[in-house]
C-alpha cells in the first residue's frame, strides 16, 4: 500500500548519494528478511525512497508520506502528532525535515514496540529552535544567534540519549558526513525486552 501526497524527482544536493547509501545500508543489514513499513517525513518526500522502492532488493509493503511543503489544497501533517499515537506499526521512519526532527523523535520514543530504523537529517540551528537551548539549560537565556549555532551539536547527544531513558537500545549509530552543516545520521533501535539487554 503507498499513501503519498505528492511525487518529487530523486534528490539533487550534494549530499545525497551519502544519505541515500546510509539508508541502504540500514535496510540491507536490519529490514533484509522483512517487507518496509516506512514514514517518510521528509522536507519533500518521495526523494529518497522514489529511488529505494525502484530497487528490487527492497521490499516495501506500505508508505506513507508527510510532505512538509504541501502542494496547494493538501493538509499539513505533523510528523510529532502523528508518531505520538499509539498504535502505529511502522519499521522505517524518517525524518529528513527543514526543521529540527528532535519534536517527533521525542514523540516516537515512547512508542517503539518492535525494531526500528530510524534516519534524522539535523540541520543547522535556526533562531526559535527552543528546545534545543532548553535542553542546554539555556532557555530562559537570549543567546545570539551565532552562539545558538555554536551550542547546537552539543544537545545532539542529548536527544539520542533520550532512546535509553525510554528502555531503547541503540543496536547500531552511524554518520555519513555531510559537506554542509547537516548531520545525517541513521539508527536501528530495539525496544525493551528480556533478550536484548535493556
């Protein structure tokens, strides 16, 4: 089944190759023996996996697609509200937003009960992104823009941590480097059972 609210042609910024290797390498080594279940919560969806679902070696079962930028007339659906609802089954999400994706990967954590890929774009700071400086303990403060940008990979590591503190293992981290301030970053989680540790 594929749910998409818009088709865009494959990804041309420098990037991609290395964001697109990064999702084949997680789905070859942790979705090879199962069929996808992917959201896709991208800037502008479909650029990825337009590409991924052509690929015969990956198996795709159902797609939905929350464009960020939606064409005129569609409903703009927050990936945070939808990943804070219980029940949904997805094995792939990703979160390739223009904005910061720290909100929904707050809003699945919570909701992780089988494993779980997840690939999160984090570009550059932008001035209002609070809960970064929340996290720092910087909040209340009014720090220069400059400053905030220079504080923003320090709340990185905040925001995976908080994967353990919902009883999820990190099985696997990896970065592709980027060639401009984004991180892409790719991450395979296990939710709480006896046999995995947690």
């Amino acid at each position: 089944m594929t749910m998409s609210l818009t088709t865009n042609p494959p990804p041309t910024d420098a990037d991609a190759p290395a964001r697109l290797a990064l999702r084949r390498y997680f789905l070859a080594k942790h979705h090879a023996a199962a069929p996808l279940d992917v959201l896709d919560c991208a800037h502008l969806p479909g650029d990825f996996w337009l590409r991924l679902r052509q690929d015969p070696a990956v198996a795709v079962a159902t797609y939905w697609s929350l464009p960020q930028k939606p064409r005129k007339g569609q409903p703009r659906l927050d990936p945070q509200q939808v990943l804070c609802q219980s029940g949904w089954r997805f094995n792939v999400i990703d979160l390739h937003l223009r904005r910061s994706p720290w909100p929904a990967w707050l809003a699945l954590l919570p909701r992780v009960t089988r494993p779980l890929t997840v690939f999160l774009t984090v570009g550059r700071y932008r001035d209002g992104d609070g809960l970064v400086l929340d996290v720092l303990g910087c909040g209340d403060m009014d720090i220069p823009l400059p400053l905030a940008k220079k504080l923003q990979p320090l709340a990185v590591s905040y925001f995976l941590d908080r994967a353990r503190q919902h009883g999820l293992t990190v099985a696997e981290a990896a970065e592709v480097p980027g060639r401009g301030p984004a991180r892409n970053l790719g991450l395979h989680l296990l939710p709480a059972t006896p046999g995995n540790g947690a």
